[in-house]
C-alpha cells in the first residue's frame, strides 16, 4: 500500500509520534489525509485509490439497495435484510452520487474511465463505453445520458445503445451535471459554473471566487451551489448571482431544499440552515469537515458526509435527536425508504438503521477490509502542501525520517485546473514508504 504525506496531525506539540505507534498506522494516515483536505479546502476526488471504503450515495428502489464502492465493485443488496445479490466488478473505484435508473437499467461511471449501463435485476452488462477520463456521476434525461470526466468533457449519449451524440469540453474537471427545465448544469475546479443546451451548445457561464467541487441543486428558479471561496452561491437561472452566504471553510456539500430551507455543510464542521433569501436560520457543529448530503424524511434530517465518525439524525430545527458511531472517519451520503436510513462508510461498511431510533438493523462489508487511500498528489495543489508542512511543529528527534520535495509541473492559467506533483518519503522501522 502507498503511503502519503501524514500531516499535522502527525506533528501535534499536544501528542507525540512516539504517542501514537500504538495505533494502527493505516487509521493515522486517514486522519492525516482528512486533515490535509480540511487545510487545504480541496475536495477528495478524483485522489482516492482502490480499498473496501464506500464513498458512494445509495440509490433504494423496488427493495434494492445499490451503491459502489473503492473495490471497483457496484453492489445490489437486499433492502431488508442485508444479503447480496449481485456484484459488479469494474477495473477502477465506484464513488459517486446515487447511480442513475431508468426502464430497468442502472448507470454509472468509474474511475477506470467507463461509463456502465447495466440491467438493475440480474447485473449483467447492456453496454460500455469508454471515456477520456475518470467518472464521477452520470444522469439521464429523455433517453440521453450526461456524464462529465475529470479531463472536462461532458458526454451525451443514447441510452439505449450507448452511442455518442456529443461532447461538450472545458479546460478543467467535471463532478456532477444536473438537468433543469432542458437545461444541463455544472461547475468544475476551473472556478466557473456551467449552463449548457441540451444540443452540447453553451448557454452562459459564471464565474465563481473558486473551485466549485460538488453538484448543485434547482429550486423554484434559483441554482445553489457550494464554492471553495467558503460561499454558499445562489444564482439565477440566466446566471446572474442573486447572493451568496459564507461560512468559515470550504463548501463541498451538495444543497438540498426542503420547505424553503437550504441545508448543507462546510470544512468549518458546521451543518447551516438557511433561508431562500440567505438567512441563517440556525447552524449544527460537528467534530469535523462536512462533504454533507442530507436525506429528509418527515420531520427528520439524517445528515451525512461528516469526517468525525458520527452519522447524526436532527429534527427541522437542528436539535440533535441520535447519533450513530460508525468505524470510519468518513460517512458517504445517506438514503432513506420505509423507515430505514442507509449509508456508507470510510471502513468499509455499508450501514442500514433504523431511522426512527438509529438502532443498526444490519450491515454489510465490501470485498475488501483496508480503508482507501488518498493520493494527495492528485488532490491537493503543491503551494498548500507547504503551507500544511511549514505549520507543522518538528519532530525533533526523528526529523531525519522525513524528507520532502515539491516541484511544480504546470502554473495556473485562466479555466485551467493547477497540476502539480510532488515526492516524498516516509521511514519508520527501517521500512520505507513512497
């Protein structure tokens, strides 16, 4: 397993590294990794490597639960009772929103670069088709399917056939795209957000103070989106900002609307509520970042995408009502159907709960048991490494052990993502890492 820069976790005056050999390396390293996001205010993607952890929103439909995983796997698993049904193999990680259904057929990329679409009874192929690039999501709308890939093409293809239409390219990644009133839209990591016409053409782009890393939300006219400038957007459907709300970090979170309240979460831990009109209406800290989907049912928001362990279940006005204690440092984005709540998890798990009480009803593991890694090379530009490293306190007595070297592959130019690689190597009795 590679190993990747531990951070100032690692370095704390507050506990030693002597301190922490007691504990399992590979959760240090996690820990590490996380806090290097939360500094750094960059999302995850697309950095993450192959192990048993989940990191994909569950799609429930017709007693089915099915989500992918870092395995390469896309499971179907029997709502009730937990049981697997059927696995599909892929030749890279499954993290993603929910996968897409429609007449019977699931799709969904992968980062070995296919888009899948595969019968949603029987998990056997109905076609494949190869990309440019890693996957994140896909949709589909009147027969086409929407997928973007971190080389910043967004597809059209027939969903029938798998045949492509068009494509439409940016200088920079694409997540999610969202279909509104005919209207596909998207922001990337060039710091612009996107609305693209259903024939591939642009209809209008805006700029945002950053690195847009997550999909958006449409609520009676109005686009939400979260931005690494630590705003909360709200723009028009003819692009047009109508206000933003900022926190104190990073929104990587997808907003979600219910009642005329905006839900979504920030790397300052907190859990915001606020107005249509951008009003706080009231704020839930939790011990970590917060990716955060949410799934509301009833009087009740179940709340994931936390990095503190905890997956935590609020009434509509943010009162704590339980939480559950998961084994991994990440929760994926929950579901919930017929009283259960499902989610993912970081250490390798796929939980379903009780959604009244939290009581686990069952849960289930994927092939492999070692929780991913996360290249951070991929994921984090090469300037806020540093800055990571040079707040660091200094081991005193094993500062030989570390060694680091930062160079810089590509600068920053208009609508073009920062590249950058870096090397470094980690000793620790007398092995070595890197």
């Amino acid at each position: 397993m590679n190993k990747y820069i531990t951070g100032e976790d690692l370095f704390s005056n507050q506990i030693t590294f002597e301190n922490r050999l007691d504990k399992s390396f590979g959760n240090l390293e996690v820990q590490a990794m996380f806090d290097l996001i939360r500094k750094t205010g960059r999302g995850r993607f697309f950095g993450i490597k192959t192990g048993g952890s989940i990191d994909c929103e569950p799609l429930i439909h017709d007693g089915i639960v099915y989500f992918g995983a870092c395995d390469h796997h896309l499971y179907a698993v029997d709502a009730k009772s937990g049981n697997e049904i059927w696995r599909f193999e892929t030749n890279g990680p499954v993290c993603s929103d929910a996968p897409s259904l429609s007449e019977g057929v699931l799709y969904f990329g992968s980062f070995d670069k296919s888009l899948y679409a595969i019968n949603a009874k029987t998990g056997e192929v109905v076609w494949k088709f190869k990309t440019d690039d890693m996957l994140f999501n896909s949709l589909v709308h009147k027969g086409v399917v929407y997928t973007g890939t971190k080389s910043g093409t967004l597809y059209a293809l027939s969903a029938k056939e798998g045949k492509g239409l068009w494509k439409f390219r940016i200088k920079g990644d694409i997540m999610t795209p969202i279909v509104h009133d005919d209207v596909i839209y998207f922001g990337s990591w060039n710091k612009n957000f996107y609305a693209v016409n259903l024939d591939g053409t642009l209809r209008w782009k805006f700029a945002a103070g950053d690195e847009i890393g997550w999909k958006a939300a449409v609520n009676k006219n109005v686009i939400y989106f979260g931005c690494k400038d630590k705003n909360l957007y709200a723009v028009s459907l003819e692009g047009k900002l109508l206000w933003k709300f900022p926190t104190n970090g990073a929104v990587a979170s997808v907003p979600v609307i219910h009642n005329d309240v905006v839900y979504f979460g920030s790397y300052d831990g907190n859990f915001y509520a606020v107005n249509t009109q951008g009003k706080l209406l009231w704020k839930f800290k939790t011990n970590n970042i917060m990716y955060t989907h949410v799934a509301i049912s009833g009087n009740k928001i179940y709340v994931g995408g936390t990095c503190d362990k905890n997956f935590y279940c609020l009434d509509l006005n943010g009162r704590l009502l339980w939480k559950f204690k998961t084994d991994g440092l990440y929760n994926a984005n929950p579901g919930v159907h017929d009283g259960i709540v499902y989610f993912g998890c970081w250490d390798c798990k796929f939980y379903a709960l009780d959604a009244d009480s939290g009581k686990l009803l069952w849960k289930f593991r994927t092939s492999m048991s070692q929780q991913s890694d996360i290249d951070i090379s991929e994921a984090l530009p090469e300037h806020t490494l540093q800055v990571v490293w040079n707040l660091s306190s200094p081991v005193t007595t094993e500062k030989k052990k570390y060694k680091l070297d930062l160079s810089e592959s590509h600068s920053s130019t208009d609508d073009m993502e920062s590249a950058y690689v870096f090397k470094h190597e980690y000793t620790h009795a007398g092995k070595k890492y890197g």
